[in-house]
C-alpha cells in the first residue's frame, strides 16, 4: 500500500473540512422554519472529516511498507471515477427526486461499486439509512430537506 498517498491524502481532508468548520460560520445560525439552523450540518460534516482524516493519518504513521509492494500496487481508478460520477448525479438529481430516494440511490449504486457480495444487503442498508437520517433530520430535528416529488403523488 501506498501510505505516503494517504498521509497527503489525509491531511488534504482535514484542510478541507477546517475549511468547512470555518466557513459554515459564517452561514446564518437559523433558517425560516426550522429549528436546526442551516450552519450545522456543513459545521458537523468538517468536524467528522477532521477526525476522520486524522485517524487516516495516525494509522498511516504506524504502517511500514516496502517498495515492492508500493511497487507491485494496483490502483483501482475505475471506482473512484464511478464514485465521482454517481456524486455529480445525487447532486443534480437530489432536488428532483427528494432526499429519501436520491440517497437511496447513490448509497446502493456507492455500495456496490465499492464490493458489496449481497444485493439484498445493500439495498436494505441504503434504504434504512436514507429514510431514518430523513426522519431523524426532518421530523425529530425540524430541519429542512427536499420531499418526495410530486409526482409520486406522496
């Protein structure tokens, strides 16, 4: 493995998500309608990548590698651009089809990409975790994120 990679990697994250935590300041702390302000959840995401990446870090500190093995690495391309592509849709298509659905659909697609062995288990797992981050977000939180379309008839 290649550890030098993650070690750039990861404090290129922690960056990105300091960026996030600074930025999401500046974001008015309340929104029409809503008692979780829209400030939180950019706020909350770079605070998770900043520990995560320093976890990446830390762990790429204990590992040796030697250079055969750095040598003898594959990497697999094909998946990150897969992964970048179904990003670049969940966004475009999150309003028109909703949270719950957009989610769903990435997460699965994400999940298999990435070697999921059961597509039952996939789907079970995109599913519970888009509908119960949608319920916990909108009807516990009282925040704000996009429905059903309308054409559903829900």
């Amino acid at each position: 493995m290649n550890f030098t990679f993650d070690r750039v990697g990861s404090i290129l994250f922690a960056l990105i998500g300091a960026l996030f935590v600074v930025e999401s300041r500046s974001i008015s702390a309340s929104a029409y309608g809503s008692e979780v302000g829209p400030n939180i959840f950019p706020f909350g995401l770079g605070i998770i990548l900043i520990l995560i990446s320093l976890r990446l870090f830390w762990e790429s500190l204990k590992q040796k590698t030697s250079r055969a093995a750095a040598a003898g690495e594959r990497r697999n391309y094909r998946r990150f651009i897969l992964i970048l592509l179904a990003t670049v849709l969940y966004v475009c298509l999150l309003e028109p089809l909703g949270y719950v659905i957009a989610t769903f659909l990435f997460l699965a697609f994400a999940f298999r990409v990435m070697g999921s062995s059961s597509i039952a288990k996939t789907l079970v797992v995109a599913l519970a975790f888009s509908a119960s981050v949608y319920y916990v977000y909108v009807y516990l939180l009282k925040g704000t994120l996009p429905e059903f379309p309308a054409w559903l008839g829900l």
